[in-house]
C-alpha cells in the first residue's frame, strides 16, 4: 500500500498528457485527410458556418464560390467539413415526398 500514492501519480498523468495527446493526434489526422480529400466543386462549410462550393485550391487557400459569380478566398484550415446532401446517408429532411417537414396540399394537417 505503500506505493499507491505513486501508481496514482502514474494513472494521473496518463490521464492528462497521454489520452489528450491521442487525440489531439487523431483530429489532425483527421484534418488532415479532409484538407486531402478537397476537390473543385465539392460543396463545404468553413469554420464561420459559411456554405460554398470549392471553386479553386492552393498550396495555403482555397477559393469558394458562394453565390453563382461571387468567389470568396478562405485559408485551407477555415474549412470545417465536406456538406453531404440532405437525405444522401438516409437521414430525413430531404424534399422528397413523405418527408418531415411536408404538408398536404389540400392544407390539413
């Protein structure tokens, strides 16, 4: 029992140096793949919630188109994720007949 004290200290630091760094190593994989995976006209979202299609990509940038005509230039790490379209893994809201938030025509609900 004498050495409880120290195998605490060891569980300690595992605990905040070891699994956060684990982590951290796994979001810049992460990252890093997603910067990869970036093509012209793959439609994300960046980091302030802006929607955009990639209309050009640099070694540091990447441009995104916003409004047809109306090209924003936005450095690499802003880009968040890659938008899926509404229903493409089967989840509901898309505008398909049946969905959600649809009402009847005849206006019952």
């Amino acid at each position: 029992m004498e050495y409880f004290p120290l195998i605490m200290l060891a569980l300690l630091a595992v605990l905040l140096f070891v699994l956060p760094a684990r982590q951290r190593k796994t979001m810049q994989a992460r990252a890093q793949q997603l910067q990869e995976s970036l093509t012209i006209g793959t439609p994300v979202t960046t980091t302030s919630g802006l929607h955009g299609t990639v209309a050009a990509l640099a070694e540091s940038t990447v441009d995104l188109e916003i409004s047809p005509g109306v090209v924003v230039t936005f450095a690499r790490p802003a880009i968040l994720e890659i938008r899926r379209p509404a229903g493409a893994d089967g989840t509901p809201g898309t505008d398909a007949p049946g969905s959600a938030g649809e009402r009847p025509a005849d206006g019952t609900v």
